[in-house]
C-alpha cells in the first residue's frame, strides 16, 4: 500500500506539475488480477481497486495499519464500475451489477472479491475510513440510490448524482460514497466549485475514452492548479482545496469523503470572482 502524507496550502503553490502528480493523483488503481490501495493522510483516507479475473481476490491486511485484519478498525464503500460479479463479506456472498454498492462495516474478517466472467471482470472501487462503530453490511444498486440533478447544458455541467452512503443513504461512521454521471455534450464538473474545510475527498474518472482527458482543478480558489487525468486516475483533494474538472468529453467519476461530517450541504462554494 503506498502512502501519501499531508501538506501545507502554501507549500502546495511551490510544486511543479511532477510534484503535484506525485502527491495528488494516483494511476494503476484497477488492474487485472490485482488489489491495489493507497493510504492518504488526508483523513486516512484508503482507496484502491480490486479487479478480480480467473480467480478471487482477498482484501489482505497491511502492516501500517497495525490491526489484526484490515478492517477492524474501519469500514469500507465498494462501487462495480465494471462487469457483473460477487463480494463474499464473512460467507455472505453479495451479487454485484455494475454500479452496485456494498458498504461493510467495521469488524468484517473476510472479504473477497469475485468475477462472473473473466472477459469482462467486475472493477471494484474501493474507499475506506477509520470507524469505531459498527454499521451493518448493506448492499444498494444503482436504482436504489439517491438521484440528485444538478447543472444545465448553457453551463455544459448538466450532470446526475447517485448518492449511495450518505446522511439520508447507507449509514457509516464517516465514509460518503456515490459517483456523477455527465450526460452527453457536458463536459465540467463541480463548476462552480467549492472547498469542505472539515472533509477530505477522492475523486476516480472513468468511462472516459482512452483518447480522451479531463483537466481537473485543485488548490485554494484564489491559487488553482490543475493536473491532466485518464481514465480510471484518481485525485485527492484536501479539505482547502477545490476539486473540479472539465473533460474533453463527457465522462464519470466516483467521489469519495470522510472527515469530520457527512453533511453534503457543508461546503463553501467559491464566488467565480475569487478563482484565480
Ligand atoms: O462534495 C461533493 C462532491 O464534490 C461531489 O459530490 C460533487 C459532484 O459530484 C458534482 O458536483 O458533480
Ligand atoms: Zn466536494
């Protein structure tokens, strides 16, 4: 598991585009017949892929956690970005459509990740924040969750939320989970954009052609950056940070947070006039 630590705003302004990859974005997340995670400092946050081919995969304990299992003392959001499939929690096995979720709640011992056809495998997005509560295992598809419309075409933001584990969704101790779908001929997300001094987020692009990217914006609005992003990278936002981005094309990506709440409406958007 890589990790990631912190860093100050204002050391974020003295980093050149290398640098900012290497802290911000995270590629190779979802490969064949591989778990991959990485451990952010931002909220220890952990986030990662399991794409299971021929044969099943186990979420394995790590070290820097210095827990008996990995999930003893945290909980963990499972988004199928990708064929049909199955996540077996302690002998319980769940089937797993494409953009089901399976939240598993602090103190499952076994999870393992499987593919109905090795052809096309389940990709399994995997978030994950520290709990000391537990909350049940609960699965929810794509119809049961909760649909939010947000954006208008004059904007080209005209995009649906899918909220899965929220305030309102799945309960959790801190994770907040769902992905943003933009609908054809739209291409910016999160525009205007917003900062949550009190959560940390993820957000992984994908369903964005190969030949495609998306610009995606970070830092304090009065100081952005960007970083160019490919299907199935990630970015970590810190709480100071905007985190939006504008495709070459229409796309989706999961978003990911945890912190101190779960309230969606906690941000402070950033005027236009204040973006530098
Ligand atoms: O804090 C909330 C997150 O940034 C996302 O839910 C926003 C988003 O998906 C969008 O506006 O398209
Ligand atoms: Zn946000």
């Amino acid at each position: 598991m890589q990790t990631r630590y912190g860093i100050h705003p204002t050391h974020f302004t003295r980093l050149n585009t290398q640098e900012i990859r290497d802290e911000y974005l995270a590629t190779g997340l979802l490969q064949e017949g591989r778990i991959e995670l990485l451990h952010s400092h931002y909220d220890r946050f952990i986030f990662g892929g399991a794409v299971p081919t021929t044969t099943p995969l186990s979420l394995e304990n790590d070290d820097d956690l210095r827990a008996e299992f990995f999930l003893e003392r945290r909980e963990l959001g499972i988004l199928n970005l990708g064929g049909a499939g199955a996540v077996t929690v302690d002998g319980t096995r769940y089937s797993m459509a494409r953009f089901d979720c399976l939240y598993v709640g602090r103190g499952a011992r076994e999870v393992t990740f499987s593919s109905s056809a090795a052809a096309n495998p389940a990709r399994f997005y995997l978030n994950s924040a520290p709990s000391h509560a537990e909350h049940p295992t609960t699965h929810c598809s794509q119809q049961d969750a909760n649909r939010v419309e947000l954006g208008n075409k004059d904007h080209a933001n005209q995009r649906v939320l899918y909220q899965y584990i929220h305030e309102n969704g799945i309960q959790s101790s801190q994770l907040v989970m769902g992905f943003t779908e933009l609908l054809p001929g739209n291409i910016w997300n999160t525009f205007p954009p917003h900062t949550h001094e009190r959560r940390m987020e993820v957000y992984l692009y994908f369903d964005l052609p190969e030949d495609e990217l998306v610009m995606h914006f970070m830092g304090q609005p009065r100081e952005t950056r960007h970083l160019a992003v490919r299907n199935f990278e990630a970015v970590i936002s810190p709480p100071w940070s905007i985190h939006s981005g504008a495709g070459t094309a229409n796309y989706r990506f999961v978003w990911g947070m945890a912190g101190e709440n779960q309230s969606f409406s906690d941000m402070d958007a950033a005027a236009l006039d204040e973006i530098r």
